[in-house]
C-alpha cells in the first residue's frame, strides 16, 4: 500500500533524528512491499526564519493531506526571547489541535538491556513486577487538547493575581478513555484512571465518565488513583501499572516523570491521535519521540534516534493497522540493543569491558535498518 507522511524535522536534533527514521520506514516498505511518500514541512524555530510564524497555515494545510505525521522535535536559544505566539513550540499545540489529536499515548517501558540505567533499585522493580523481575512496561494516555492548558486564563489586580481554569466535557473525556481501553486491550487488560476527585469537581466528573465508559470494556479491569498517590506508586511499584489514563495537565507531569525511570529520554516514542479502532486504519496521527530540540547536544551525532524510530514503530501500528511491521521495527531496536551497541546518553560506564559499544546517531540508525532487513 501507499502512504503519504508529513515530515516536519524542526530544529536542533530534530533533522538528526527523523534521517534515520525515514530510512527505517524505507527497509519496511522494502521488506513488507508498501511505499512511503514524504512530504516535508517546516515548522517550529526553522518556520519562524523562514515564514515568520511557528506554524504557517501551509504546513497545516498539508500535513492534513498526509496519512500520518512524524515531527523530530522544535525550539531552540534563538527563538527563546521571542513573545508567547511567536515561539517554536506553538507549533506543537497548533498541530495538535489542528490534526485533532486529542489523545496522547505514551510508552514507558524500562528494557532488559538497559535496566542498570533506571535509578530505581533492582528489589524495588522486582517487588511490583507480577513475574518478579526487575522490569516494567506501561502506557501513559494523556488528554492532549482540553484542561487547564485550553482553559479560560488571565490576569486581574492590576496583573497582581493570576488564573488558569481546568474545565472537561464529559465528551472530551469519554473519547479519550475509549482509546485508552481500546489500547489496554492490546496489552494487559489494566486500566488505571489518574485524578484529583478528593479536591477537584473537573476530575469527580473524570470518574463519573469513566464508571460509565467501563461497562463497555467488562474484560478491562479498571482501577482509581488520585494523581499525588500515582506520582508516588510510580517510583515505589512502577510494575503494577499497564494502561494508565489521565488528564492534559496530570499527563504531562506523569509521562516526565516515567521517562526518567526508563534511563533516557532519547529512548522514548509518542503517539498522538484522534482515533483508534484496533484492526482497522486510523486517521491521520502525529507521532514524536518525547525529547526536545536537545540545543545542547546537536549537530554533534550524539543523539540517540530510537525514540523516534520507535515512534515509527508506533505510526505502523496505530495509524497504518501494519502490527506485523511495527513488531518488526521493535525487534530491531531490541536486536540492535542485544549486540551492545548504545549512543553516549544511554551507555552504561560500569558495563563489562567488551560488553557496549558507544556510537553516533548515524551508525545507530544504520544498525537498526540493518538488524530489520537481517531479520
Ligand atoms: P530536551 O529534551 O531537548 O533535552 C533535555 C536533555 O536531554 C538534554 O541534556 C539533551 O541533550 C538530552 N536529550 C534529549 N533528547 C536526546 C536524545 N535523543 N539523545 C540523547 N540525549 C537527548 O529538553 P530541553 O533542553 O528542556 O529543551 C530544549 C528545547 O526543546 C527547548 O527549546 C524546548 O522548548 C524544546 N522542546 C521541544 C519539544 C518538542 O519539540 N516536542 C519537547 C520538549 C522541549
């Protein structure tokens, strides 16, 4: 089959990330018989130099067209002193509500390969985790295009009191939950609504929702937890979660926080959408490692780009219903991480001599297309 990608590189790391990513697209085509169209786009700080605004009409214009859209990452020091409106990361929230991706699926998976990485001790992992080893693998769906972050805000008292207000629909909040039930009955069969309904009416209605919505999924087994306790479980017994569903806000904090258990941002995929029927195409999705522009680090080939080939991996699966290719992509991460090979950010100093290998964004990339078309 044909499929047209919206390519938007951006800034910084950006451009690094997404060369390697399209080549891994490219050896899936080739292996599994699809073509994969590019059309690329600007957006961010390099949308800025050239057009003046973040995200120029043109690019959403486009990027709709598109079956699905991959993004590197935006922003960087030039653009920082520039107003609000005017900054790179606009882009984000542009295209995310232009697209209508409203639900954001974020996997924190801590891999056996790299498990010395996580800062959590290895009894902690293993006391959570339901087969006793020191791992976990969980789902953060977060709410992308409501709450606090949309909401009324402003200032009063002469600038001196400020507010933000936390307002749902009960609609916006029962199409993100079907996603994320539908996406739990692809994995372990756990559900775990985050809120704050000892304190918030926005989430006593998050519950009320989600009481009516898990009726309709009796083999999901769905659990509550307030968003302070969850922060806590998160470091305490990571492995008792699968599918854990939440809002805009509570996503955002949550989703940060269990990166740092997987030992490294750069290993981490995104995907944003606004649909999902398993077994089915979906519409137009945006797909992004998790990272930002990493200013520090680019032009460099330091950065390491399997969050964004995963992100791939993500965009077979849940826009382009191509499981079978999306489960080749991952086991090439896998394979590639097997035979020792690390990029600087998640190379382990005390690993036995002869045991890793450190090398560039380049050459990881080249031995993930390598390992799927080996495979
Ligand atoms: P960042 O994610 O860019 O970097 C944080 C740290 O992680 C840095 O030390 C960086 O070197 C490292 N890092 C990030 N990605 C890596 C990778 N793939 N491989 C190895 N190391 C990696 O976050 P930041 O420094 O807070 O932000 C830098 C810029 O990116 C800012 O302008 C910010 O607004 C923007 N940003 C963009 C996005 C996005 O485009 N989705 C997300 C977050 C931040």
């Amino acid at each position: 089959m044909n499929y047209s990608i919206a390519l938007v590189p951006g800034d910084g790391i950006g451009p690094e990330v997404i060369a390697p990513a399209t080549e891994v697209l490219d050896a899936v085509g080739d292996l599994y018989g699809h073509v994969f169209h590019y059309v690329e786009l600007e957006a961010g700080g390099k949308a800025i130099d050239s057009w003046g605004e973040p995200l120029p009409r043109a690019t959403l214009d486009a990027a709709k067209q598109c079956d699905a859209l991959l993004l590197g990452a935006v922003g960087g020091p030039k653009w920082e002193t520039l107003p609000g409106h005017l900054r790179p990361e606009r882009a984000l929230l542009g295209l995310r509500a232009g697209l209508g991706v409203f639900a954001n699926l974020r996997p924190a998976a801590l891999l056996p390969q790299l498990k010395d990485a996580c800062p959590i001790k290895d009894e902690v992992l293993r006391a959570s985790n339901p087969q006793g080893k020191p791992h976990f693998d969980l789902l953060i769906v977060r709410e992308l295009t409501g709450g606090i972050y949309f909401g009324e805000r402003g200032r009063e008292n002469e600038g001196k009191s400020a507010f933000d207000t936390e307002t749902y629909s009960w609609e916006e909040i029962e199409r993100v939950l079907r996603i994320g039930y539908r996406a739990a009955g692809l994995r372990r069969k756990r559900l775990c609504v985050v809120d704050k309904a000892n304190v918030l009416e926005s989430s006593r209605l998050w519950r009320e929702v989600a009481s009516v919505v898990a009726q309709e999924y009796p083999e999901i087994e769905t659990s509550y937890l307030y968003v302070d306790n969850c922060a806590m479980q998160l470091i305490r017994a990571p492995g008792q979660f699968d599918v854990i569903l939440t809002s805009n806000l509570f996503g955002d904090i949550l989703s940060d926080e269990a990166s740092v258990l997987t030992g490294s941002i750069g290993m981490l995929p995104s995907a944003s959408l606004s649909d999902f029927v398993p077994g089915h195409k979906g519409p137009m999705g945006m797909y992004e490692p998790i990272h930002g522009s990493a200013p520090d680090i680019a032009g460099k080939d330091l950065a390491n780009p399997l969050g964004t080939i995963l992100s791939v991996g993500m965009m077979l699966r849940y826009s382009f219903n191509l499981e079978q290719e999306a489960a080749a992509v991952e086991a090439a991460v896998q394979a590639v991480l097997d035979s020792g090979l690390r990029t600087k950010d998640i190379l382990n100093r005390n690993a036995l001599p002869g045991t890793e290998k450190l090398v560039g964004t380049k050459a990881m990339g080249e031995a993930v297309y390598t390992a799927l078309l080996k495979a």
